[in-house]
C-alpha cells in the first residue's frame, strides 16, 4: 500500500487520551472505527495502481488469453489428406465422418510436406490390406487421436470383411449442455487464482508496511478494538473478491459466451471461504516477514506453485497419483473443484458443504498461527 493510503488510514485513528481506553467524548461504539477503517483500506485498494494491476488487470489477461484461444477454435476435426484409394475412409459412420476433415492427393511427398509443417494431422494410403497411417508426434494428444481412430477403422473394416456382426455398440454422451465451451472450465479456476493471489498479497503486504510505517503501533494505541482491525480486512478482502468475481464472470459472459449453471450463485458463499482461507495465509506471510520484499517473495513462493498444483492453468487428469493426492492438501484445488460444480457442472448445495468446510479449517489453521507470530512493531 501507499504511503497516500498510510495517511488516510493513520487519518481514522483517533489519538487515544493517556489512561483512556476509549475515544474522547466517551463514544464507546466500535462501529465507527471499523467503518472507518473498511473505507480506508477500500479506497487504499482503488488507489494503488499496482494492487489493482496485480489483483485485477493481470488475472483478466489469462483470461483474455484462454478466451481467444477458445472461443474461436471451431469443429474439433482431425485433417486428413487420403493419396490413392483408402478403402477405410469409404462409407464411414455419420457419427465419425463428422469429426473427420478428409482431403485427396495424389502426390505423397506433398502431402508429407504439408504434414510436417502442421497444415494437416494425418496422411494415410492404403496398398491391398496394409493401411499406412502418418501423423506427427509433436503434439502427443492429436497423435493418440489419431491413432485411436484408424485403430477403429481398421477393426470395424476387418469385422465387414470377416462378415461377423458385433455383438456389442458403443454410445457416448456428454453430460453438460451441447453448447458448453472450453472456456467455462478456465473461467472458475482462473478466478480462483485471482482470489487468492488478491488475498495473500494484500494481507501479506499491508501488514508489513504497517508496521513498518508504524500503523499498527497507532492503531494498538488508538480506542479501536482489535476485532475491528480483523473485521476490517477481511471485509475489504471480500468487497475485493467479490468485484473480481462480477468482472470475470460479467466479461466471460460477454465477449466469450459464457454459459452459466442455475447454481452459479452458490460461487458466492464458497468465494467468501476461500477468501478467508487466503487472508489467513497471507497474514501469516505478513507476520513472519520483515520487509515488503521479503512477504512478496513469500507470497509467490506460495500462490504460484498452489495454482499450477490445483489446476488453475491445466487440468491435472493426466498427472501422477502422487501430484494429484498433494492437490488435495491445498485451498485453492477445492475452490476450484467447488466452483467447477456448481458454475458449469449444475450441482447443487450438496456440492459446496465440503469445499467450504476444508476452506475454513484452512482459514482456521493458519489465522491460529498468524495470531501466534504477530507482531505490533518491527
């Protein structure tokens, strides 16, 4: 924060009258100090550019990221170019010819060219019963689609062949609605990330300047109770979390066709756990460390590594047994989880009572240890 917002928050805080325990005048309300200092720290949170850049600006630009390379990817068809005949690519099912983008050629080394470049996945030519299927390993995941199509093509044109009838058919649905995109999995996580980056951050770096500012030592002498202190952070950190919240979701509707579930809203309560989850954790960065330097760095060391480990940027689906089972000793892997319920996957309350429930045991833990290593001065 500032030294604009130091003043401003210094400026709340009445002097306290020597053996006084309350203001002068004898107003004994806590109301008053603890709106005071809200405001203050609010408009310290508008004021300070780089609080905002980091807390807002920069989780929008993943967003923006994520969301241009989602929302215009289109069919999710695999390009083919056919050389010759290729029996196998003839009379196709509809359910397969529509994830198919077949092309013919008759020159293999320019199709070969136009694999290696990455115009196409796959060039296939068929030679009596031997089918030649070429596709490049660059990218693991169209490679194993690649395969796992002809791998059925050929199974099901051996089974015509033979004349045998398959006694079993295989039906996939998906559960969400057809219009799901990708981008409605990245939004949740991505917010989350948001949040917790805000929370840890501002709790870890205000508690710092302030007592290095001397701050605390003005507000532990001034007629405010302690719970007015806390209340009011936390406070500001959930007004911040819920703004971020609006402009995310209200931009990811708005520019990236955002769909959201009937339960969207139960986000709300799992936010406010998770933000005191994060404000607890960055109180306790801000109580172990010295300087400003010193809590940023801490502060990264902890939200950067939790949001690869909880699935912010990528899913986790295909990590190792053991990285997963860490996943799940960190907050933001079940705010995440907990917001992907009921933001795409349309469950209900159910869904948010154990997320909430680690969150705040979360929050509890390390609110214990924070008010342990405390310190009103430097």
């Amino acid at each position: 924060m500032s030294a604009e917002v130091h003043d401003q928050t210094a400026a709340t805080v009445p002097d306290r009258q020597e053996g006084s325990g309350h203001p002068p005048g004898g107003d004994r309300r806590p109301a008053r100090p603890l709106a005071a200092l809200a405001i203050a720290m609010f408009k310290g949170f508008l004021r300070d550019r780089m609080t905002l850049f980091w807390a807002v600006a920069f989780p929008l630009m993943f967003l923006g990221l994520f969301g241009g390379i989602f929302v215009d990817q289109g069919s999710d068809e695999t390009t083919i170019v056919r050389v010759g005949d290729v029996a196998v690519l003839q009379d196709l099912p509809p359910e397969v010819a529509k994830t198919l983008d077949i092309t013919s050629s008759t020159s293999l080394d320019a199709a070969l060219e136009k694999l290696s470049a990455g115009d196409v996945d796959a060039v296939v030519t068929q030679r009596d019963g031997q089918v030649d299927v070429r596709y490049s390993a660059v990218d693991p995941v169209l490679a194993g689609r690649v395969q796992g199509i002809f791998g059925g093509l050929v199974n099901a044109a051996n089974l015509r062949l033979a004349q045998v009838t398959p006694e079993l058919t295989l039906r996939t649905q998906q559960v969400e609605d057809d219009s799901l995109e990708q981008i409605q999995y990245v939004t949740p996580s991505l917010l989350g990330w948001a949040v917790s980056m805000s929370a840890v951050f501002g709790a870890a770096l205000n508690l710092v300047m302030w007592r290095k500012n001397g701050v605390l030592r003005r507000l532990r002498l001034a007629p405010v109770p302690t719970r007015s202190i806390v209340l009011a952070r936390v406070g500001t950190s959930m007004v911040v979390a819920l703004v971020q919240a609006a402009i995310f979701i209200g931009l990811g509707v708005a520019l990236f066709g955002l769909t959201l579930t009937g339960w969207w809203l139960l986000s709300v309560p799992l936010l406010v756990a998770g933000t005191l989850a994060f404000l607890s954790i960055g109180m306790l960065a801000g109580a172990v460390s010295r300087t400003e330097e010193g809590a940023a760095g801490l502060g990264n060391a902890v939200v950067l590594p939790m949001a690869f480990l909880s699935g912010s940027f990528f899913p986790l689906d295909g990590a190792p047994g053991w990285l997963r089972a860490v996943s799940q000793a960190l907050p933001l892997k079940h705010l995440n989880d907990g917001m992907l319920d009921v933001m795409v996957r349309g469950q209900g309350p159910s869904a948010i009572v154990v997320p909430i429930l680690i969150l705040l045991a979360f929050a509890a833990v390390f609110a214990a240890i924070a008010a342990k290593l405390f310190r009103w001065d430097a």
